[in-house]
C-alpha cells in the first residue's frame, strides 16, 4: 500500500525551545502570530528560515528543512 505523506500541520522545529522562536514567547498580543507561523504557514516565517540556513551551515544539511 502506498504511504500517504500528509504536509506537517506545525513548524518542525516547535519542540526544539529555540529562544528566538515565536512559540517560547506566548502572550496574549502574539497568539495570532504563533498560530500563523507555528502552524502551517511556518515556511513563511522568517525565523524558521533563519533557523534553517543557520542549520544548514553548521551540519552540512538539515533534515527538517529539506523535507519541508
């Protein structure tokens, strides 16, 4: 049976505790930016593409950011 592969519904990287990352910092005046990047527009967040580029430099690659 072929496998389905579904979009992910989150932001790969919302259990990684990044500092910068809008879900570390919940408050009332950014639950609507943490729904729309942490969720499933987090290809347009600029911090995931930092995450990602930064990533790429240190490990030759990241695997979270190339499935996406």
């Amino acid at each position: 049976m072929d496998e389905i592969k579904s979009k992910p519904k989150f932001c790969p990287f919302i259990n990684d505790n990044y500092e910068e990352c809008y879900c570390n910092d919940l408050k009332s005046q950014n639950i609507e930016t943490v729904i729309y990047y942490c969720g499933q527009n987090y290809k347009l967040c600029n911090i995931y593409k930092h995450i990602c580029q930064k990533k790429k430099k240190e490990e030759k690659g990241c695997e979270s950011c190339e499935q996406s």
